[in-house]
C-alpha cells in the first residue's frame, strides 16, 4: 500500500478520548445503553483507561501499531481542523467500502469471556478494521476483545461496558457505506457553515444531544442538553451569546398555544392557573383565561406569558443568543429528563444540563458573576439580564460523524434522518459537494 494510505490508517486509530469521560452514570446500567453524559472538566481526573490500542494493520499488509491513549475530555467534535479531518476519514472509509466493507454479526449473537462461539473471527476482523483492537488475533472473548468493544462503545454514544448487548450489535452492523455517507454528509455541512471560531465558543451537536463549551481549542465543559423532537427538530445556526438571563419568564410559542395549550384549557379551565401562566391581548392588556374560546382563531392574537419560579419551563436561567429561527439555550424544571438516554424531546430549543455553570463560564471576565452570585441572584427571585462584554460565537450542529483532534471517528444516529435528504441534493447538483468542501 501507499505510504498515504499507512498515514491515513494510523490516524483513525479510535482511541479512548474526549468521550470516555461520558460513561454510564453511577446507577445501574443495561448493557450498551446510549451514553447519559454528566457535565465533564477537561482539566479533572481522566477515568482508568486501557491505553493500548490500534489499528487492523495486518488486514492491510502492514505491521499492527499501538498507540497510548491520550486523556479523555477536551477535544471538540467542532474545531478549524475538524473539516480537514472529516476528509481524512472520508478518504479512509473509501476504502474501506472499495474493499469490500466489514464482516457482519447475526443480531443473535452472543459472546461470554472465554467461551468459544462460530462468530469470533467475525468479531474480531469487525473491530480491527476499525482500529478498536489492535490486530484480529484469533480465539474467543477475552479481556483484549471487550477492551476493544468498549472502544467501539465509546465511539458510537454508548455506555462503555465491554458487553455485547443488542444495541451494540446493531452498531456494529451499520454497513461502511452508511459509515461513509455519515463522514460525507457531515463534511458537507461544515462546507456550508461559516462559523468563525473564536478563543471561545460554544458548540451544540444535535445528534449528540451535547453541548461543548470551548476554549483555546480544548473542551472545559461538557453538558449533557435535550434538543427537538422529531417532528419539532432544532435548527442548525450560527450565532453569537449576548446575555444570560435569571428568573426568566416565558413567552409561549404561538404554535404551542394554538396545538397544544387550546386544547387544554378546553379541557381543564385552570390549567394556566396551576402553571402560572397570564395571558394578554394584542396591547398587552391582560385577560382573564376563563372567558376565551380556545377553539376560535381568534386565539392566534393572544399571548400567553408563564411567571418567573420553580414552574418557569425556562427553569431559572436562560441563555440569549438572537437568531432568525428565536431558539435559545436555557434551563428546564424537569432536570430529570437529563437523565433519559433518548434526549429529543423539545420543541426545537435546547435545554442545557447545569446551565448554571454554563453561565458561570460565560460571564468569568466579570468577577461580579461568579457560580456563588449566580445562584444567589436566582435565590432573590427577581428578573435580572446580564449582557456579556464580549459576544462568545455559538453553534449548533448536525454531525452524525466527526473525527475529532485525537484522530478519533465519532458516530451517532441521525436522529433527524437528515444525511440521506443531504447526499440526495447534493447528486442532482454535482458542482455542490466540491464547492461546500472547499470552502
């Protein structure tokens, strides 16, 4: 093979990295459950990892490489390098899929250490090809095979347990081609994005459900966040955070209003009581919510506004960053919903796990606005703004796969089903990938 092609190998070496810091919380866990990320600090404590790792060398005629892991915790999915490093991973799963792809495993296949089983051979070329093991090898399980699982694990936004249960296996499963096409689309969207990158920055990938705070090119906060729903799906943007507000209030999308609150309150005439919500008419003149016909149109002029508290949706932080799509950043008063594994469940905003901290980081060039002031401003219960004296750059994005500064390939799933709508515009327009990768 090229010397290119040995280069390209060794620099998809999937090692244990930022990830790693996002294993299976400290409750009981299902084998491969989707990883629920607890917000991580680069600068901590890496968690005790194997740091011997490599690539499927052999299967390519060349000699196994090793490799030490790095720390885990402060590479981002989104950098100025990650489109470059998005072509070198495309440039390898080409090849991959040239020559054929990777084994696949029966969906019924279970392995058990040291017990031997007809789908070793599978196992174990599966996990090399891609750098989780080091070489193939031969013989059953053992404690170098659920090194390597938990690698894959890792990569693929699953609690790391070394075990083979459906949703690992699946993931292995997912053929190259739809690898690639991930690699493909998520390279064509960086083409087209024109974020510009800052010292610090704030990134939110929605197919993660993860929000990365930035800087100097290092992740030093990391925050589990709940995006859209399905069929409320949260925008890809570029913008920047002006503000944090405490004790926000809550504007209710006219669309809830219309889809979901009318029915409500024809249903249950206190419903807005309980949630402390007043409603107002075209001149902000408040109304009493008993005396409206929620089934007339005459509803699409009214504003439903829920009071500052415990109840706030918004919860007691909400982070400003004006945009065409009026999506923001905030809290929620059902933090228990960061502890799901399925974290789409929004109507297009993103709720962010310990926003508080969030905010910290945001507001630290004004010693004023520490954690410790923060929470005590929340306490005093009033409505506060506080503008930042420097606009910090903020993204969302839509990566299904990313390769990120460790050499390491990320995949989620595409959530949205968006990739294939993506590669499917860019074939009736040939010029469109070659123009939205070189910029």
């Amino acid at each position: 093979m090229s010397g290119r092609a040995a280069f390209t190998i060794v620099l998809l070496i999937p090692t244990v990295t930022a990830y790693a810091g996002l294993a299976a919380p400290a409750r009981a866990a299902a084998p491969d459950r989707p990883t629920t990320t607890t917000q991580i600090v680069a600068t901590g404590a890496p968690p005790a990892v194997d740091t011997h790792v490599g690539t499927h060398a052999a299967a390519q005629g060349a000699s196994a490489t090793r490799a030490a892991a790095p720390l885990p915790g402060d590479e981002p999915a989104l950098d100025a390098g990650t489109a470059e490093r998005l072509r070198t991973a495309v440039d390898f799963y080409r090849g991959v899929v040239g020559r054929g792809g990777w084994p696949t495993l029966p969906a019924d296949a279970q392995f058990a250490p040291g017990q031997p089983t007809p789908y070793d051979k599978q196992l174990r070329e599966r996990l090399a090809m891609t750098g989780d093991l080091p070489q193939a090898g031969s013989g059953p399980f053992d404690a170098g095979v659920e090194a390597a699982v938990r690698r894959f694990q890792i990569r693929h936004g699953l609690t790391p347990t070394g075990r083979l249960g459906p949703q690992t296996r699946k993931a292995l499963n997912v053929p190259a081609t739809r690898r690639l096409q991930q690699l493909e689309a998520s390279r064509a969207r960086l083409g087209l994005l024109g974020f510009g990158f800052g010292p610090r920055y704030v990134v939110v990938n929605i197919p993660a459900a993860v929000a990365e705070a930035i800087a100097d090119g290092k992740v030093v906060r990391r925050y589990r966040v709940i995006v859209g729903k399905t069929d409320k799906p949260s925008p890809t943007l570029v913008a920047s955070i002006t503000s944090v507000k405490l004790n926000p209030n809550w504007t209710v999308p006219a669309s809830i209003v219309r889809n979901e609150i009318s029915q409500k309150m024809s249903r249950d005439r206190d419903y807005l009581d309980r949630l402390h919500m007043r409603v107002f008419d075209r001149n902000n003149k408040p109304l009493d919510p008993t005396t409206i016909d929620w089934s007339s149109e005459s509803i699409s002029s009214l504003t439903v506004r829920q009071e500052p508290g415990s109840w706030n949706a918004l919860g007691s932080v909400k982070i400003e960053m004006p945009n065409a799509q009026a999506v923001y950043m905030h809290d929620t008063d059902r933090r228990n919903l960061f502890e799901k594994d399925y974290r789409f469940d929004s109507h297009g905003c993103a709720r962010v796990d310990d926003v508080r901290e969030l905010a910290a980081w945001l507001l630290d060039d004004q010693p004023r606005w520490s954690r410790a002031s923060i929470d005590a401003g929340i306490a005093e219960g009033r409505q506060q703004e506080i503008r930042l004296t420097k606009k910090v750059p903020v993204a969302w994005v839509y990566l299904t796969a990313w390769m990120d500064g460790n050499q390491t390939v990320q995949f989620r799933d595409d959530v949205y089903d968006q990739d294939a709508q993506l590669l499917a515009a860019i074939k009736e327009d040939d010029g469109f990938f070659s123009e939205a990768s070189a910029k």
